[in-house]
C-alpha cells in the first residue's frame, strides 16, 4: 500500500514539477515581451534622447525584417549592409513569396510571433480591420521622420490619430498599361482611349507574332490590379464608394464592374495574354518587356528603367504608359496606399527596428534608393529627391483626371486582394463567371465585416 | 523476476496525465472553439451552436470539396506509392550491378525538404520554360507538353505525382527491409515444387510482407490526410478557388485570415474522419493477429 502511495506520488510530482517548469518558463518569455509597449511608448514620449543612446539597440541585436516579394529592393539590402556597419544592428530580411505572403503574415501577427518589422498593405480601413495595428504595431508618431511623410500617404497609415507604418514605395505611381513605344511606332499604332480601341491595338500586335500583355496570374495578385479599373464605377456614381462602406450598395449587379471583369475575361480568351499567363511570373515582366516577346504589361511608373536594367540596349524612356482602359476608363486611379514598414508590437527589438526605420527615411537612403530603384520616381517623403523622366510627366500630364482606387476608398477590399485573386484565376479557367466573382467579393466583404463587427453589416 | 507479473495501473497514471493534459485536452478545446465565433478581430468570444459546421458543409463554400481533395489526394498517394515502392523493392531486392546505388537513388528525395521539391518542380513543370516541357519539345513531343500547374484537369495529378515521387523512395525502403526479413527457405522449397517468379510472389512475398504493407499504409495515410507542405508549395491551393486546395493549406488561410472559428471547424470535421480511418485501419490490420 506504502508502495502505491509513493508511486502514485512520484507521478503527480513529475506531472507538477513539468507544469510548473513549462509555466515558468513562459512567463520568462512573456515578460519581457509584455513590457515592451510600456517600454516603447516611454520611448516616443522621451523623443529628445538620443536614439544613439538606447541600451538594447547594438553589436549582438538582429532585427528580422518579413516581407512580400518585390517589397524589398536589392537597395534595401544595400542600405541595410552600410546601416550594420554603423551601429552593428545586423538585418535580417525574409522575403516570402507573393501568393503565399498574406496568409503567413497574418498567421504571425495572430500567433503573436511576427518579426519585429512586417511589410504591410497601407490603407486606413484595413491596417485596422486585418493588421489591427493599435494592437500588434508600434506607435511611430513621434519618430524624428514622421512629420516628413506625406499627409496623403500618411492618412493611410494612421489609425487613431496616431502614425504605425512607413512607407516603402513610391506611391504616386500607378499602375497603368506600360508599353513598348518603338514596337507601337513600327506597327503604326496609337494610345488607345477606350476599350474597343486597346482591343483594336492588341489585334494588330498579336498580328505583328507578338503577345500584346504580359500578365502573371501565379503570383497571385497582379493580375487583381486590372481592378483598378473600377474608378469608372465611381465616376459614374461618385457615391458608390461610401454606399459601399455603408452596405447599402454591392459589387453583384454593378453595371462598370461586371463589365470590367467580362472585359477582362475576353482579353484572356482571345489570347491578348498569350498562352502562359497563368505561370508566369511578376519577376520576370521586364525581362520578357525586353525580349520583344510582349507588348505591354501592367506596371508602375518605373519599367523602362527595370527593362533596362535587364537588357542595356533597351533604352530607359522607351516605355510609355496610358490608363487600364477597360470600361473605356480615362481617368488616372491615384492610390495612397502601398507597402509599407510596421513594427511589431511584441518585437523584442522595438528599439533596434526604430533606428532602422529612422535610417531608411534619412535624406541620403531615400535619395539611394530613388536613384537605384527604377520604380521610385517620388517616394512619399518631403525630404526625398523627383526623378520623373519626360515620359511620365507626360503620362501624368495627360490624365488630369485622378479618382481613388477601391483599395483606398472601400473597406475590406485591400484584404480580399488574394482571394479576389483566387476567383479571378478561377474566372479564366471558366469555373465562375464575372457575375460570381462579383457575388463572392461581396461575401468576402461581408466576412471581414462580421468578423470586425462592423455596425453596418449588423 | 516473475515473467507473469502483470504491472499495476496506476503505472501508466504519468503517461495518461501527459498525453490527456499535452494532446487529449488541446484537441477537445480545439473541438470547443469550432462551436464559436472566435476570430481575431474580435476579443470577445460567443457560443454559435453549429454555425461554422453549418459554413464548412454549405453548398456555397467550397469547403466539400477541399475535405474531398483531402480525401483523394491520400487515397491515390497512398495506393500508388504502395505499389510504386513494392515494384521497387521487390527490383532492388535482387542480386544487380550496384544495387545501393539504385536504393540511394530512389531514396534520395524522401530525405529532400518537401518545400525545395515543391520549389523545384514548380520550375520543371512550368509550361515555357521548365525542363519536363522542354524535354518533350526537343525529342518531337510536343503533344505531351502540358499546363502541369496552372489547368484544373492537370494540377492535383500534378501535384500528386511530385508528391509520390517523393516518398515512393521510403516506402520502398521500409518494404526491402520486409522482403529481406523473409526466411529464403520458403523460396527454395517454392522453387524445388516448381514455383515461377508469379506465385513465390503471390503466395510467399506478399502473404509475409502484409504487416509491412500494412505499416506503409498507415505511415501513407496519416500523412495524406495531413498534407500541407507540398501543395502549399507548388500551387497553393490555386490555380482557381480550390483546385488542389487541402484541408490543412485551408485551415492555414482561414487562420491566415482570423477567422479562426471556421479553421478550428474544419479541423474537427477532419478529426473526425481521422477516428473512423484510424479505427477502421486498426480493424483490419489486427484482425489476423493471433491474441494469446
């Protein structure tokens, strides 16, 4: 009997002893992580300190960096070597592919075990709604280059009155149709100003032996940027938008988005996208620009510098750029978001991640990474340097006429991107039609806007 | 020391602690949580009844047919790679010029990172440029040069050919180790009664390797039903709404997306199936034993 009460003792001490090991070894973990908001907003409080001075930022510090594909420059890196050699914080930068960034980051930042800097969509509805960032972001208000932001670019990353991001890219670009304008000028041809005329246009390339588009659905997200041209929904109802954000409004039934996706559909199924649109990939749109192989290709104001950079003898301003033209739209659709940097609230490194951010919006990385970056023309720092060629001052010049995207203008759109994505993919593999696509944004939307509570869907 | 003693049953009190407080406990909270709206959006947590079983089995999601690409996905895996490895096995049993070589060859990929395979192949199999279409343009066969991942006809055999390819290689392994256990006085006694290749296999090889292939099946369909890594890797689910989507690369994006209710949902539904295989399986494989 002795014996069976020592045992069945032993065993529940084991048991014990194992808790109470694994408890306090959590709240080991925890604790320091718990302090650190209280530690971090102590620090924008006492702005004047310098940030040279901070404790935890130095020699054995790595901060972790994770972001989507095409979000950080090869002079990002660049930057990041010169900032380890002068305050010893190394960088460590995990880039994700583009397809499956969103679900890993959002994975992270719901697990509580993101890296101390995540890039980010910017957008003022849904850093609230789906990053939560007066939760799982640092504030940065008072940083030293927060007053340098934008105000445009800023309003986008603010909740609360309060600044959370950095952006990282140029956002006065859009994305626009990008073309060839010598292969445009051998085939006798002209800017298109609406639909029937960009259909006339890729008739005449495709005639040439060339593919007009180069669209790469496998990432997942740019063909979705084709959208974009949903500016003409809300210049024929300027108050589409807000009838939108308040549910009194759907996609389903809208007469310029329906026809948008069913446009979009015909390009691919009369073969202006060519055979492999469905592989191909983001990477390689200035490559395939440059062979002649293709045309055009939707892009930001920046390609004939990337086309070049993969093929010198294409020279730089060969590239031009009108509007997406689907749904015969004319007007230049703006957008304020972008990529852009947050640190997370429960990095170990809030310090360390600061500096980092205070490095890349310093007048010498900003004019570093305009001159290196193709795409960068203006990015959206008062201190940062223009570098719009003739090209796209003539692009811009041309369409006076600016509208916001719905990525700006319309709550739970900018989360839904991907799984817009997935139905737009399924769209040209006829498995849904234009009008489903239309229908299952909306149930996305109304997900979101449940699950956020949202009093407009209640 | 008294071979008969039978240990007492508080004995396994430690274990039966550990494995109700680590794993039994953890799943039925998981269980738990599928009866609420529990999201990331939202720090409150409700009761719902049967709301997200009602989402995860509606005719307007595609939930169904996840759990039925889940499903099939394990069984042509795991019916091929037993096959597959068995053909293998029983070559590379027999007495050839550098048999290691060949066994380390086909097992190489099995010890390989299912992500650099998935990376790998998406770029073999890409339809421009990759080598598999290449190959098939260079020696006049073009009609076999196909959209491996980007059609829905193609992708799922796709990506299941890839992932048979992976692990044939192991299953392999694990049934030569069954074949060599076998007493060759069975074959020799076959052989003098005049048996040919055919029947030593059907009546020697095959009856004494059923544990064994037994072992594979089980190792085969736990982790079919578990895939993630490698459809995540090579299509993501895509092309389209859920062409190869999985129930695990669905349970990562419902996640992914904070809808945490629903994912927990799904993965009760794919417990559940998991008892009845997992039962199902111990029926048959315990039937023949011989309980003393």
């Amino acid at each position: 009997m002795k014996k069976k009460i020592l045992v069945t003792l032993l065993s529940v001490s084991m048991v014990m002893g194992m808790l109470a090991g694994c408890t306090q070894g959590g709240a080991a973990d925890t604790a320091p992580a718990a302090s650190e908001p209280a530690a971090a907003a102590e620090e924008v409080t006492e702005e004047a300190a310098p940030i040279e001075e901070n404790s935890d930022a130095g020699d054995d510090v790595t901060i972790t960096f994770m972001a989507s594909q095409d979000w950080i420059q090869d002079a990002e890196m660049e930057l990041g070597e010169k900032f380890t050699e002068e305050t010893g914080i190394k960088v460590d930068y995990q880039i994700v592919p583009s397809d499956q960034y969103e679900s890993l980051l959002m994975t992270k930042i719901n697990a509580g075990e993101c890296t101390d800097i995540f890039g980010g969509q910017s957008s003022q509805f849904s850093i609230v709604t789906q990053f939560d960032v007066e939760k799982n972001a640092v504030d940065l208000s008072g940083e030293s280059w927060a007053g340098n932001v934008d105000p445009a670019a800023a309003v986008e990353l603010s909740a609360g009155g309060k600044l959370y991001g950095q952006p990282i890219q140029d956002v006065s670009a859009c994305w626009a149709v990008a073309y060839n304008i010598s292969m445009f000028d051998e085939l006798g041809l002209s800017i298109p100003t609406n639909y029937a005329e960009f259909c006339d246009v890729c008739e005449k390339i495709k005639a040439a032996g060339i593919t007009p588009i180069y669209e790469c659905v496998s990432d997942g997200w740019h063909h979705v940027c084709w959208t974009e041209a949903a500016v003409a929904a809300t210049q024929a109802d300027p108050s589409y938008p807000d009838k939108l954000n308040n549910n009194e409004a759907t996609f389903e039934g809208n007469p310029e988005l329906t026809t948008m996706f069913a446009q979009l559909k015909e390009m691919a199924d009369k073969g202006y996208m060519g055979d492999n649109y469905m592989s191909n990939e983001y990477a390689n749109a200035p490559a395939s620009i440059a062979s002649g192989e293709y045309a055009m290709v939707l892009y930001n104001q920046g390609l004939g510098a990337e086309v070049n950079a993969a093929d010198p003898d294409f020279p730089v301003d060969n590239i031009g750029y009108f509007v997406n033209p689907l749904c015969d739209n004319q007007a230049l659709n703006v957008n304020y978001c972008g990529p852009s940097r947050f640190i997370f609230s429960g990095s170990k490194n809030i310090d360390a991640a600061k500096k980092y951010l205070e490095f890349m919006a310093s007048d010498e990385s900003l004019a570093y990474m305009t001159e290196n970056v193709g795409k960068f023309n203006q990015l959206p720092y008062s201190n940062a340097p223009s570098a719009y060629s003739s090209v796209v001052q003539d692009f811009y010049d041309r369409y006076p006429n600016k509208v916001a995207v719905f990525q700006a203008s319309v709550k739970y759109y900018n989360p839904a991107w991907m799984d817009i994505g997935a139905d737009m993919s399924a769209m040209f593999l006829d498995e849904m039609t234009p009008e489903e696509v239309l229908k299952d944004i909306d149930k996305l939307r109304a997900e979101q806007a449940a699950a956020a509570s949202d009093p407009a869907w209640q | 020391m008294n071979r008969n003693k039978i240990y007492p049953r508080y004995f396994a009190l430690g274990a039966l602690i550990i494995y109700f407080v680590f794993f039994f406990l953890p799943g039925l909270i998981g269980v738990g949580y599928s009866f609420t709206d529990w999201s990331a959006y939202s720090d409150e947590l409700h009761y719902v009844g049967f709301e997200n079983f009602k989402t995860v089995f509606s005719a307007d999601e595609n939930y169904m047919k996840i759990i039925t690409n889940t499903l099939e996905f394990t069984l042509i895996t795991t019916v091929l790679k037993n096959v597959i490895g068995l053909i293998l096995a029983l070559l590379l049993t027999k007495s050839i010029r550098l048999l290691n070589m060949h066994r380390g060859i086909v097992f190489m990929p099995s010890v390989l990172s299912t992500l650099i395979i998935g990376m790998i192949f998406k770029s073999i199999l890409d339809p421009k440029s990759g080598l598999l279409n290449s190959f098939f343009r260079s020696v006049g066969l073009e009609m076999f040069a196909k959209k491996w991942l980007v059609t829905s006809e193609l992708a799922f055999g796709s990506v299941m050919a890839v992932d048979i390819w992976r692990g044939v290689g192991y299953i392999m392994t694990i049934l030569i180790a069954g074949i060599l256990s076998i007493s060759s006085d069975y074959y020799e006694a076959a052989a003098i009664d005049g048996a040919g290749g055919w029947k030593k296999f059907r009546y020697i090889t095959l009856p004494l390797i059923l544990p064994t292939l037994a072992t594979t099946t089980v190792l085969n369909v736990i982790y079919g039903l578990k895939v993630f890594d490698m459809v995540y890797a090579l299509t993501n689910g895509g092309p389209g709404k859920a062409t190869t989507e999985v129930l695990y690369t669905a349970v990562f994006k419902k996640f992914g997306t904070g809808q945490y209710a629903v994912g927990t949902a799904l993965s009760s539904v794919m417990f559940v199936i998991m008892i009845f295989v997992g039962a199902y399986m111990i029926r048959v494989m315990t039937k023949n034993e011989v309980v003393e």
